[in-house]
C-alpha cells in the first residue's frame, strides 16, 4: 500500500535514489481541493528512458496511487471524492522518452476505470 509522508527528509523514502522514479511506495505530493476531490502528483524530476524498468516503476508509482484513492483512509479523509474530482497529474521532465509520455497516455483508460483523472504535464526548467 502507498503510503503519505508529512516531512522534510524526502530523500528516506527512496528505493532508487539515481532513478528519475526514486521512490515507489510513497506518494511525491498530493492535496484535498476545495470540492471535496484530491489533486495527486507524480514528479517525474529526471528525463525517463524508455528501458523496460524505467516502464515498470511509472507503472508500478501509478498503481500505488491508484490503490490509495480505492482505499479506506482516502475515503476518510475525502468523503466527497469522485471521479470528476479526483487527478493524478504527472509532472514529468520534458526530456523523457517519446516512449514514457506514449506509456502515460495508454494508461489513462486504467485511471479512468479506477475513479480518477490523468494529466501530464511538462516540468517547466529554470534556466542555469
């Protein structure tokens, strides 16, 4: 089960620190809207590659995701959540792979049949 974490050593959560999806079983950030839904997000920080394990993490963050909002404690914690209400927007480095974004939006029909929404967003980069 995905877990929330509520603290500043974000980097104790991870299962894969040099991956651009270091953490797996805990949700990167999420927050109850003003309608009752929740807007979850997945930060994809690092360009994701198209290699079958970089594949199976975004699959596996998304089930973790999905599992919470079919979950008890989410229910709890937002009784007026629905489908309409409900996001999960992956805010991904825009270097990934043409693969990682085709993979994104494949899984947006699995979403939708778990009472959610998928976005994905392009990270904006700061300029060095």
């Amino acid at each position: 089960m995905t877990e929330t974490f509520m603290h500043n050593d974000f980097e104790s959560t991870y299962d894969e620190p040099d991956h651009a999806i270091p953490a797996l079983g805990y949700i990167d950030n999420w927050g109850v809207r003003k309608d009752g839904g929740a807007d979850f997000h997945i930060i994809v920080a690092k360009p994701l590659q198209s290699d079958e394990h970089s594949q199976k993490r975004l699959l596996e963050k998304m089930k973790g995701y999905l599992g919470f909002i079919r979950s008890k404690d989410f229910a709890a914690e937002c009784p007026l959540a629905a489908k309409e209400n409900t996001t999960i927007i992956v805010d991904i480095h825009p270097s990934s792979s043409a693969e990682a974004f085709d993979l994104l939006e494949r899984c947006k029909p699995w979403v939708d049949e778990n009472n959610a929404n998928l976005r994905i967003e392009k990270l904006e980069l700061k300029e060095k």
